[in-house]
C-alpha cells in the first residue's frame, strides 16, 4: 500500500510514501502524515492511494497528523481547480484552504453543524444593502429558529469588521471574516455575502495570489450555497457576469450616489493655490452652517520630489527605486514602499550638500493652504489606517462619540474626527464608510487617480469617486483638467451604466479582463544580473512553445517599481483566451528553466 503525499512546498508532486502495516487501516486520501522529506520531517496530505510505484526504495510514512481525514474528495476536486488557476502546488492549494477552515470553523457550535442543509445554488444577487438579504432570508425560512439561519459576511478590512459586528451583535448565527474566510464557505452557511467585492484588499498579496470573488464564486457551484454581493459600484467583472446573467442585478448603483460637480481647472489657470473657487466657496458655506468637508488628495506627506539644487540628483531610498516623500509634520523623508527614513538635514550623495528642493503636493501641503484660508477651522489630516486606529477608531466612531484616530500634523492632541471641520485624508478615509458623513466632499486632484500605471486605474478612479459621494450630503466636486474622460462624464451625467458600456467595450478591444486574461511571472532577487537573467530564459522559451494564435508574451522588463526592499524585479506578462492551460504552460517552462540561486519567482492571474 502507497501514499501518495502532497506538501506545503512550490513542488507540485505527488511523492510516494509506504505505508507501514500498523497504519494501513487509517492512512485514506484526505488525512495529514507526518514523513522525511528533504534534511527534515515534514507535515504532508495524502491525496491517493495506489498498488505500487516507480520508485525503488520508499521511505515510510513516519506518523499519522491526524486521527481522520481533514478533507475529502469535493474538497481535492476544488483544490485541484485552484492550484491549475493560480498556478501554485496542490499542496499549496489545500494548505491554504485547511489552514482558514480550521482556523474560523471552531467558532460554531456542534450542534448547527448537525444539522447542516445545502440548498440548491441559485442565481447571485448584487444588492447595495446587506439587511435586506439578511430579512428575506429570515423570511423565507420563517419556520426555522432565527439561529438556524446562518450567514457568513466577507469585508475588506478590520474597520468593516468592527462596523459590522457592532450592527449585527445579538442577531443569530452570523459570522464577518476577511478575503481567507472565504474558504470557509462549504455550504455551512445560508448565504455568504461579500461586501464591496471590488476592494483591493480581496486580492491575496502573497503566493497563491487569489481573487476572493473568483474563489467564491467557484465554490459557490462546487458546494451548492447561495451568495449575495453587497455594494455601490460593482467591479467590471461582475458587472459583465450580470450581462450574461451569471448572477441578478436587484438594485443597481445609481440608487446610492449623487451626480458629481466638475470643475474644470483649466478655467482657473491664474487662481494661486490647491484649491478651486467653486470648492473654497462651498467649504465657506460649510462652515458657516456648522457642517463637516472631506477633502480626499491620494498623495501623503508635504512633498511628492525631492531634488538636489546644485547637481539635480532626486533622493530617493536606499532599498527601492522610488523617490522619497518629505513630511513637514515628521520632518524627514519617508518612502511610500518600505519603511526606510531619513532625517530632514540629510546631504546630497552625489555632491555632499544639503541643498534640496521639494516639489509636487501632498496631504500636509494642502492642509497648510486651507489654514490660511480658513484660520479658524478645525482641520485634520489622515493619511493612513494602522493598527492602532483600527482598535481605537473604528468601535468609538461606530458609537458616535470621540475619536481618537489622530494623524501626525493636527492641530491639537485633542481633535478628532468628530471634532473637525475639514477632513483632509487620502483613500483611507473608506475605512470609515457608513460611520462617517459629510456635507461637502471634493476631489483635489482626480486626474492622478486616472493615469496610474493600472489597467484598473479608470475604475478604482471610479469606484473611489462613488464611495466617497455615498457619503456626502450634497454631490461631489471633482477638480479636472480633462473633464472629457469617460470616467468623469459618467459620474456627472448619470446613470452610471454608462460607465460600464464604455469600460467593457474598452477592455474587450485592448484584450483585458474578463475578456482576455494576463498572467505575470514576477522574478525577484538581490543580484540584477541573474534575476533578468532568469526572467529572459523563461521568455525565450515561451516565446518558442507558446500557440501564435491565442497567446501573446511580453519580453521581460523591470517591475514598475524596478528595486524593491533591496530586491530587483522583473516581469513576463502572458496573455491568453483561457487561464488554465497558460498557466500549465508556464509551470512546465518553469520547470525546465535553469533555477538561480536565491531567485524567487511568482505567479499573479490578472494582477
């Protein structure tokens, strides 16, 4: 009898094991032993059992990890299917799905897991308000203890987390978890809703990069449960899935949103300052109403560029290829990328002198401006949420008191969210969707929002506009100086399908997702040489072996940050029709390609 074992490991097996007389009556597919495997023992899953093998001389199964199996045949099914998408091992694939199901399960009671019921999967729902799948639940199953309805809520940060506990605490069996509780939903539940599905935050960071909707929806068909997605601005491709009836649009976007104000800048050419006229005035009659303004510019710190005035060297960190940012609050300079600082009297390292200018604007920069012109407002900055906020911010917010969440530059050690007037902050001022409310929102400089180096920067463009007007007040003023662009033109006409016709039209040419999909091969080492080098091999082969017709390899180029955390990167980008069989091939390519020594590469489906 032979084990056949899969690992933790970016090896995609399966090795053979033998299986000693003592343990033959337990060792089945599904169950974790304990064997040799390189210098020391490893942890590993048993994913078949066969007669004999090729191997001459097999090492036997050490111990049992296990009293019985931790998954079966459905959950392997799965774990193959992901594993082929995202190009990691199997056993990377089922260490991923075991370790969030063991971790969250133990949360509910034995006694809902005995009388678990999997209904029939149908159609998605995408409504904008998480209550009312809930009460159409709790309706359709009235004859069920409120306990026994079961729901699993997925959100994009421990801000939403603690919102969402706070809302529903002492309403039956209900469950909020992050992107990785996603693999919990094994028809355990009633419903799985996910919240705000085009977050960032759901897309894994680190190998095996996953889309959290992806992985839901996939289970969604595997299992037999329901999902429901929750929202305001659905991502592109759940909105062509929607198209296709893949799932049922109940209530769109436009319902939770105001139209935008555009103010074209190019009319205020010889106006000094951040600030337009249009937007000064409407933070003027703010205040004399006694009401709050958010001000939302991407971009921390004072300063964007730092540049020597005598030889012009830009100074930028000493671990990644990106110029540092001045903080006037803190100052020093700080890189957006890592945590390297240096001090504010730092010399130029090319001729020896302190002799910098600082351009570009940033947060502290704009809040400076608004004081001259507002002496006597109370104005905060907030650039960025920690740990620190999460725990102190977002529970005394959900009760509407004082809030502690302090940024560097305010004006007293005692403000607060609740206590200022202009609220200046970057995009992290989401983390306080539906706690916080505004009557005056504006947009200092939307345009940088369009041009990042993104194929999704027009909708994350988009999808920041509309949160950040679902919680104004009155709509929402957005500087341009390029007012023609369809992003814009959707946010001030209205409705914004208009946006989605144009984003999928745009997509389907250009051949992006969800009509086409590219995969990047990311190579990462502290040598440039033999990183780039390694990348090329790889190109070369696949450019030999991959199909002319449907395939498209892109020659290897330095990520757009090239040096990061002392490590430089390179890029391959694949694009293909299908994901599965590109992915195939770059792992056999990968396989056959000369490894270099501490050379790490990685695999992300439509980064």
């Amino acid at each position: 009898m032979i084990a056949q074992v899969v690992f933790d490991l970016p090896l995609d097996g399966p090795f053979d094991y033998l299986v000693p007389e003592h343990l033959a009556a337990k060792v089945a597919v599904g169950i974790r032993v304990k064997v040799s495997f390189g210098p020391r023992p490893q942890i590993g899953f048993v994913t078949g059992i066969i007669d004999r093998s090729d191997i001459p001389r097999l090492k036997p199964i050490l111990s049992l990890g296990d009293p019985s199996p931790v998954f079966n045949e459905l959950d392997l099914t799965f774990a193959k299917g992901f594993c082929a998408y995202y190009g990691c091992s199997l056993g990377e694939a089922l260490a991923t799905i075991l370790r969030n199901k063991q971790d969250l399960r133990p949360s509910i009671s034995r006694d809902h897991r005995s009388v678990i019921h999997v209904y029939r999967c149908r159609p998605a729902q995408y409504v904008v308000k998480v209550q009312e799948i809930m009460d159409g639940y709790r309706q359709r199953y009235k004859d069920r203890a409120q306990d026994y309805c079961r729901f699993l809520i997925l959100v994009p940060d421990t801000f939403r987390a603690e919102e969402f506990s706070t809302k529903f605490k002492g309403m039956g069996s209900i469950r909020i978890g992050a992107r990785s509780s996603v693999f919990e939903s094994d028809g355990h539940y009633d419903c799985v809703i996910m919240v705000d599905e085009e977050d960032s935050s759901y897309k894994q960071e680190q190998s095996p990069m996953y889309e959290t909707r992806q992985v839901l929806v996939a289970r969604a068909k595997a299992y037999g449960f329901d999902i429901a997605f929750v929202g305001i601005s659905p991502s592109v491709e759940l909105m062509a899935m929607a198209r296709d009836h893949e799932i049922r649009m109940i209530e769109g976007p436009d319902a939770a949103v105001l139209p935008a104000r555009l103010v074209d800048l190019t009319n205020y050419k010889f106006v000094p300052g951040l600030l337009s006229p249009p937007v000064k005035d409407a933070l003027d009659a703010a205040l004399k109403s006694g009401k709050k303004s958010l001000l939302v510019l991407n971009r921390r710190g004072s300063y964007r560029l730092t540049r020597c005035v005598d030889c012009a060297e830009v100074l930028k960190c000493s671990r990644c290829d990106s110029p540092l940012i001045y903080s006037r609050s803190e100052g020093k300079f700080l890189c957006r990328h890592c945590t390297y600082t240096a001090p504010g009297n730092t010399v130029c390292p090319q001729c020896y002198k302190p002799s910098w200018k600082s351009v570009g604007i940033g947060v502290e920069q704009l809040q400076t401006e608004l004081k001259k012109y507002f002496p006597q407002a109370r104005i905060l900055a907030f650039e960025r949420a920690t740990k620190s906020t999460v725990k102190a911010a977002m529970p005394v917010i959900a009760r509407n008191e004082v809030t502690k969440a302090l940024m560097p530059g305010t004006r007293s050690s005692s403000q607060s969210l609740d206590e200022c007037d202009i609220l200046i902050s970057t995009n992290a001022v989401l983390r306080f969707q539906g706690s916080l409310q505004v009557q005056t929102a504006a947009f200092i400089d939307f345009d940088a929002e369009l041009n990042r180096l993104d194929m999704r920067s027009a909708f994350n463009a988009f999808s920041l506009a509309l949160h950040i007007s679902s919680m104004a007040l009155e709509p929402v003023f957005i500087q341009t100086r390029n007012n023609a662009h369809y992003v814009l033109q959707s946010l001030a006409r209205g409705p914004v399908k208009s946006y989605y016709d144009e984003e999928l039209k745009l997509r389907k040419e250009f051949g992006f997702s969800p009509f086409k999909h590219w995969i990047k091969i990311n190579w990462r080492g502290k040598v440039e040489k033999s990183t780039q080098e390694a990348a090329e091999d790889v190109y070369n082969a696949l450019n030999k072996s991959a199909p002319k017709e449907n395939c498209i390899v892109t020659p290897p180029l330095a990520d757009t940050v090239g040096r990061k955390r002392d490590q430089f990167r390179f890029n391959v980008m694949v694009q293909s029709d299908q994901v599965p069989p590109a992915v195939a091939l770059i792992k056999s390519t990968l396989a056959r390609a000369k490894r270099r020594s501490k050379v790490i590469v990685t695999m992300n489906v439509d980064p």
